[in-house]
C-alpha cells in the first residue's frame, strides 16, 4: 500500500489552488480534511512551484508554512516541507518536519550543511530529490525526449545521490521523485514515458515518490483540459502508480485515491 502526500499548498499562484489557504485557519482546516480522507503525510509548500510562479522572500515563504506546522506536529501529524531553500528547510526541521520536499534535487544555492546533523538527531528524517532538468526550479524550455528522459533521471538521481552520500547522508533517507508535466517538458508524452518506464527507474531507485495530480500533461492530452476537470485523469494515472507499487504518492484528492485503491485491491483478493 502506498504512502499518500496530501498536498496542501500555502500561496498565492499554486496552478491548481493557488490562494484558497493562504489563512492559517483554512489551512489548517484543509490539512484536516486530507487526513479524515486518508493522508499519511501533509506535504506543505509556501512557496509555489508553478513554473510562472514568483519567487517570495525566505521570510514569507517560512511565515506561510508555519502555523500549519506548528499546529499539526504535536498532534503526531507527518508534515512534508516542499521547500528549496537551505534556510526554510533548516527551520522545518528544527520545528518537527521529518520530510524535505526539493524540487530542485538539493542543488539550489545556500548552506545544507545542517542537513547531516539534521539525519544524525532524526533517523527517520527523508530527503526527497525531485529530478530537475536544468539543475535548479523549472523553466518553459527543456531538452528531453521521450527516447532519453529516463536515462537522464538516472544520471541526475545518481549525480544526487553522490553528492549526499559524501555529506555522510544515509542511503535509506533518501527518496527521488522524477518530476512530471513542466518539471520535465512541454510535451506530454515526455512524462507518458516516465510513466510507461517506472520499472526500469524503480530497479536503481525503489524508493519512488510520484505525483501526477492535475498535472499539465493530462490536461494536454485531452484537448487542454481545464485543471478542475483533470481529476479522472489523474485517477486513472495514480492507479497506474499504484499497480507499479510506487511507494510514495502525492496527490490533491486524497479521497478518491483511497476509495479507488481499496476498490482496486477488493477486486484482486481471489487471485
């Protein structure tokens, strides 16, 4: 059974729910209902990775996340930190986050050399190393193909791995997520071959996170479909994640993945 990032974004230009929980409270209240629906994790973001998305200060990004964190921690919640930056991922785990969340890899400027100290005080601290293309959050214009996207997620995730294991990181701690839609390209069919080739990355790197949910590439593939009406779509890919045993999904709806898991697993029970 897969583990389930709900993903509760704190911004102002997230593509899918930018602005609707920039109040503390409503924040809070949509952390809450993500784990009645069945979250194992809260994957918190203050900042938008939305690849048009303006860049806020560290100091707004971290004034964002907090009172979610801080609310949620003592009550044995898991929080997730999707943050890039050294100084707010410091400050997370410093304030109970056991999850680091980097869409650029851990290759965005500044310090992590709290990162090993961080591990040696928290075990079961995870890092996730999100794939990114140009080293850095994404841009419009990316080189891959369908034929060589796979090849060149090893090599990142391989180039990643290196470099943190040389800061004494421990191998279980870290977790790669190749990154979907925009992350990788504009065209759609980069992500469909990420999709169709997971076996081959889960050979090196079984310790998968993917997140599909409402991603730009369903939306291209049925005729630009408006983000509010990718949810079949995403549904369908995320059971395609979960046949593959993917260890790690995240995902807006955290209700109609579970329903849709349970349902898939009552109909596989007689073989």
């Amino acid at each position: 059974m897969a583990e389930i990032f709900g993903i509760l974004n704190i911004t102002t230009d997230s593509f899918s729910d930018g602005g609707k929980f920039l109040n503390p409270d409503d924040a809070i209240e949509q952390g809450n209902k993500l784990l009645q629906e069945g979250a194992d994790w809260l994957d918190v973001s203050g900042q938008s990775s939305n690849i048009d998305a303006a860049l806020v200060s560290e100091e707004e990004e971290w004034k964002r996340v907090e009172p979610v964190i801080r609310h949620f921690v003592p009550k044995g919640v898991r929080i997730s930190l999707d943050s890039f930056r050294p100084a707010v991922q410091k400050k997370g785990i410093e304030a109970g986050v056991r999850c680091i969340n980097d869409i650029t890899g851990f290759t965005y400027e500044g310090d992590r050399s709290f990162l090993k100290s961080a591990i040696q005080k928290h075990p079961e601290l995870k890092l996730i190393i999100m794939h990114s293309h140009n080293r850095n959050i994404a841009k419009h214009k990316s080189d891959l193909t369908p034929e060589k996207v796979v090849r060149k997620i090893q090599a990142f995730f391989r180039d990643r791995r290196s470099d943190l294991l040389a800061m004494e990181i421990p191998e279980s701690a870290l977790h790669y997520d190749p990154g979907m839609g925009f992350f990788l390209s504009e065209n759609p069919m980069v992500s469909f071959r990420v999709l169709q080739e997971l076996e081959i990355l889960k050979l090196e790197f079984p310790q998968l996170m993917v997140g599909v949910s409402r991603k730009s590439f369903l939306g291209n593939v049925l005729g630009d479909l408006p983000i509010p009406d990718r949810e079949f779509a995403t549904l369908a890919c995320e059971i395609h994640l979960l046949l593959y045993k993917v260890p790690f999904i995240r995902t807006h709806n955290v209700l109609k993945l579970r329903q849709a898991e349970k349902v898939w697993n009552l109909c596989q029970e007689m073989e």
